[in-house]
C-alpha cells in the first residue's frame, strides 16, 4: 500500500487514495473531485487500514472562518493529511431554493394600513379615518360571526344575493432558505489488484467518518460527531476555476453495490464492480455573499 500512495503523491496533485489511481494526470481529462476529511478532535477509533490514519494537520476548525450563517461555534476538527481523489462525474449540478409562503391579508389591515399612510401625507381627514375603521370592524364582526357553528352560510348566501365574492387577498412572504445538498455516484472496476485495495479502502474510509463513535468505549451513552468533508473541484492539481465552491459538508448518506448487474469477483475476491452513492449537505446556508465569493 506504501508504494501506492508513494505513486499518487509523485503524480503532483498529492493524496492517499485514489480511483483511478492516475485520475489527476489522465490525458484525456485531468479533471477529478477531490474529498477532504476533518475528524473531531476528541475522536480516538482509527480507520482499520494503518496506511490512512494519517496525522491530523492544522489547528483548530475547518469550518469555514469567512462571514458564515453558522450561528453557533461547532467543535473543533482537525483535517487529516491525505484525501481521497475520485474521477469528475458525468453530470454534476448545484440548486438553491428559496421557501416563499402565502399569507392572508385581511380587509381591515390592508384598511388600517392605508388609512396610517393617507393621514401621514394629510390626504384624508380624520373623520373619513374614524369611519373608514368603523366599516371595517363591521366586516371584520361579520366575518367573525359567520364563522360561528351554525352560521357557516351566512356569509355564503349573502354573497349569492349579491352576486359578487370577497377576495381573500394574499402576499407572497420570503421565510428563508434551505442548505444545499450534493449528490455523487461512482461506479469503480478494477484494473489491477492494487486499485482493487484501494478501492475497497475508498468505500471504507467514507463509510467510516460518516458514522459518530462512542465516547470512551461501547459502554458510554454520549456519542462523538461524524467527520465533516471539505469537497474540491480539480483539474491536474490546481482548484477548478469554472466550478461552484463547496463549503464544508455532513456526509448524509452512504450506499455501496458490489457487482454490477450480477455479482463477480476476481481471484483475489475483489468484486469486479463497486458502486458507491454519496449524499452531502453544507453546514452553512449560501447567500449572495457567498455565491459572490464563487460557492
């Protein structure tokens, strides 16, 4: 496994793990995505592999330190040195959404409102204001009653009679917005024993620092956060230039399918097909000045 790693970091774009293990330096592409892992620094279960329990670098938290959405201070994670690097999906998308909600806006609010702005600007008279309020606290009282058990019709027949309707008026309230997630599937076949080792860890070490662990053994009831990942656009080594920013992200979910449309394995029981799904979602919300910062 030494000579593995030894191979990927004299590529130029460093790392542990990769898939392919040329993935930095392909000809045709030279694009990849680029995953770094932040543990928590109370954590103390290692990944099984030795090879990728890789010291710690850099103090204090990962977490983004430009002007964040996070309100609270989240405990600390140190990154650790290696990453995993994996080839530039097919399709790769990125979403915003905005929650807006529609709100009633009763008669004698829109009235009032109306009323608070004429008598500013010395339009009305406060006379036409005092009867102005009276009609509307008589709509207002005859809405109420009509709503009272066995008064439901009421105000239905009234408008029959008259042949005309109240509109209930509504206005499209901003509530706020929602993190956005990122969604990854890679469908991984190996070419030699080597890249099926790596592969094997690559599905491990994800599945590992997307779990918590137990604090001060199996016995205890507090648990210790999962990693965070830092995820990268790249292209042979520098951040690619095109491509939205990440910030720091939970990794949600994790599904693994071994073998394609039918289970195969290789002599060394290495399945011929790994298909792994990830599922991430950003600690902060992304605003406008975020995205002007390119995320």
């Amino acid at each position: 496994m030494a000579n593995a790693n030894a191979k990927i970091n004299n590529s130029g774009y460093g790392g542990d793990l990769a898939y392919p293990e040329d993935v930095g330096n392909m000809d045709r592409t030279g694009h990849y995505v680029q995953f770094f892992i932040n543990v928590q620094e109370s954590a103390q279960v290692e990944f099984a592999a030795g090879d990728f329990n890789a010291t710690p670098t850099g103090g204090g938290s990962t977490v983004q330190s430009e002007p964040s959405t996070l309100g609270t201070k989240r405990a600390a994670t140190k990154r650790l040195a290696g990453s995993i690097q994996l080839y530039m999906p097919n399709q790769l998308s990125v979403g915003h959404t905005a929650t807006y909600q529609e709100e009633e806006i009763g008669a004698a609010i829109t009235g009032a409102q109306n009323i608070g702005n004429k008598l500013a600007t010395g339009n009305w008279s406060l006379w036409g204001a005092v009867k102005s309020i009276g009609r509307g606290v008589a709509n207002a009282t005859t809405s109420a009653v009509s709503s009272l058990p066995g008064q439901t019709g009421a105000r239905a027949a009234a408008d029959i009679a008259r042949g005309q309707i109240t509109n209930n008026r509504t206005e499209m309230k901003f509530e706020g917005i929602d993190r956005r997630s990122f969604s990854f599937s890679f469908k991984m076949t190996p070419k030699s024993r080597q890249e099926s080792e790596n592969i094997k860890n690559i599905v491990n070490l994800f599945r590992f620092h997307a779990m918590p662990e137990f604090l001060g053994g199996r016995g205890s009831r507090t648990m210790i956060a999962p990693s965070t990942f830092d995820i990268k656009y790249m292209h042979k080594g520098g951040e690619h230039t095109f491509m939205n920013k990440i910030s720091t992200c939970l990794l949600e979910s994790v599904t693994v399918n071994y073998g394609g449309d039918r289970t195969q394995f290789f002599d060394n029981n290495a399945p011929v097909v790994t298909e792994i799904s990830l599922t991430f979602k950003e600690l902060e919300l992304i605003t406008k000045e975020r995205i002007a910062e390119g995320y």
